[in-house]
C-alpha cells in the first residue's frame, strides 16, 4: 500500500504535509478532497478521520494519522528538522502549539473567508484582523536576531508557520509591515526548494 494523503490543495495545513514529505523525497498519493463540498463530512473520508478534517494520512501499513502538526512530526522524527538540542526541541513545539491555537485561527480563517467565501472585511468580525496582526507581531519579535524559529535551522516550527504566514496578504493582513517575518518567509520557501513563481513575500 502507498502513502496516501488526504488532503485540499487550497488549505495551508495540507500545505505543510506536502512540503516536508517532497523535502525529505519520501512517495506518496495525492488525494485531492474539496472541503467546500461538504467531501470531509462524507462517510468514506469519516472512516480516515472521524474529525471530518484535512490533512489525513493513510500510512503504507494501513494505519491513518490527522491533524497535521502531528503528521509532521511523524515524518520529520529523525530528521534536522527537529532539533536535537532539548530546548531547541521543546522551542518547536511551542511554536507548534501557538501556531494552531493564536495563528492558523485568525490568518487562515479571514483568508478563508476573504478568499474563498468572498466576504467583505465589514462583514466580518474585527476580532480576526486583530488576534492576526497580533500573531503577526508576535512573529517579527520571536525572529528579532535569528534566521529561523527555534534553533539554527529550518525546523517543523518554520513548515508549519510558514504554510498560512505567507497567504496573510488574501487575509487582508500587510506582511510589508512585518519585514523580519516577509524575509523568514522567503528563507523557508528557499529552503524548500520552492520554485520562485510559487514564492509570496520576497522582501526589497
């Protein structure tokens, strides 16, 4: 059985699950699923992820694995990307937390409704701008005298951040505002390997 990925290519967490798994050269399956649709609420994704959520995994042995901070540190365990320092260790995965609760909810969502739901930034709740423009800040003073989130190279931490950092702009966020974040943004995806069409924030 092939690794199989579950997941929207329009949704950042998906994102970061195909970032590290063409970084690390490990094979797998695409499966796109359309979250507008109403596809993860559907019988068959259930039986993968009964969160009805992507990304979702299917293992080569069958087993299945979601949320997708937790998938990479499944794939990235072993790996330079996650430090082997323990508090450079413990670093990541306080990013890793922050991200999905005071990041990934405010920038993606105003995206996501921005974007995808076509809404007006009258219509919707300021609380989002807010909570994101303060996420944001929070980044440019954790990137004060350092190239990368935790420890002295690309780790989870700077996959999973950058995935929805770097749409901030369809949010209606200015990441020119944030120059220490628009120049981490455009090392991570230099450090992906990113091909330069593809890339959101190069700095002046």
């Amino acid at each position: 059985m092939t690794l199989t990925v579950f997941g929207d290519s329009t949704s950042g967490n998906c994102l970061k699950v195909k970032w590290i798994l063409d970084l690390l050269e490990i094979d797998y399956q695409w499966t796109e699923i359309d979250v507008r649709s109403g596809e993860t609420r559907q019988a068959p994704f259930l039986t993968l992820n009964p969160s009805g959520q992507v990304p979702a995994v299917r293992l080569a042995d069958g087993r299945t694995l979601a949320q997708s901070n937790a998938i990479l540190t499944y794939f990235g365990e072993g790996t330079r990307l996650i430090p082997k320092d323990k508090f450079d260790r413990a670093r990541m995965f306080e990013w890793l937390f922050w991200e999905q609760y005071s990041h990934e909810p405010y920038i993606a969502v105003r995206r996501f409704q921005l974007a995808y739901l076509k809404k007006r930034p009258e219509d919707l709740s300021p609380h989002l701008k807010e909570r994101g423009d303060a996420a944001l800040a929070r980044m440019e003073t954790g990137l004060e005298n350092r190239e990368w989130l935790a420890g002295t190279d690309l780790s989870l931490a700077d996959i999973a951040l950058a995935a929805y950092t770097r749409m901030a702009g369809d949010g209606g966020f200015e990441l020119a505002d944030y120059p220490r974040v628009c120049a981490w943004v455009d090392r991570v995806e230099a450090a992906l390997g990113l091909d330069a069409s593809s890339r959101r924030c190069v700095p002046a």
